[in-house]
C-alpha cells in the first residue's frame, strides 16, 4: 500500500465518523468467466459480506473507490498469476482510508491507495 499523511481529526469525524458497518457489499465472483458480454452476468453478484478484521501486518481499508479492471477480468477468466478460487471476491485496487491497524507501519486515518 503507498499512503499518504494521515486525516486530520475534522477529516475522519466529517465524513468516517460513523460507527464501522458489521458488513459490507463485494462483487463475488461465482464461476469461471468466459467472455465478458451479457452472457456472462450470471457470473458476478453483489452480495453482503461480512467486514473481515485484520491480521497481524494488515489494516482495515474503509474503501472510498474502487474498480474492475484489466487484472481483476483476467483472475475471472483464470489467466491471472493467482489461482481462482470460488466463490472470489473481485477487486485488486483501490483508495480510502485505514480504520483499523494491526501494523506498526500505518495507523488508522492514513490515506492509502492498494493493489
């Protein structure tokens, strides 16, 4: 993760100061991918899942954006250099803010941009 200065505390209590969901919405991918095109929407559901926690060396990433792109379609169709394991869910990039640490590296407030 590259990250970059902390929130300050306005920043965090404005627009993260809400109580951290129980759960939260993924795109799960449920079978091997073909081909992108309509056909293929049988594939994907957005689902609730539960916020996972994180491990010693992680953080918990509050998501602000994140997208589908070239990587995550070549994990779908089972091209990618890690192994497809389903049900997966999507999503190898994205940007928001850390809201739990068990990494003495980031604490929690710290921007941060993952792949």
């Amino acid at each position: 993760a590259v990250h970059s200065p902390t929130c300050s505390p306005w920043e965090l209590e404005t627009f993260f100061g809400v109580p951290l969901p129980t759960s939260m919405r993924a795109v799960i991918v449920k079978e091997k991918v073909g081909r992108f095109d309509e056909t293929c929407k049988a594939c994907f559901n957005v689902d609730e899942v539960p916020i996972p926690k994180a491990k010693p060396g992680e953080v918990l990433v509050r998501v602000a954006r994140a997208q589908i792109n070239p990587s995550d379609t070549s994990f779908f169709k089972g091209i990618y250099g890690q192994k497809l394991e389903l049900p997966s869910r999507a999503g190898f990039e994205g940007c928001g803010v850390v809201v739990a640490s068990e990494s003495e590296a980031i604490s929690p407030g710290t921007r941060v941009a993952f792949r």
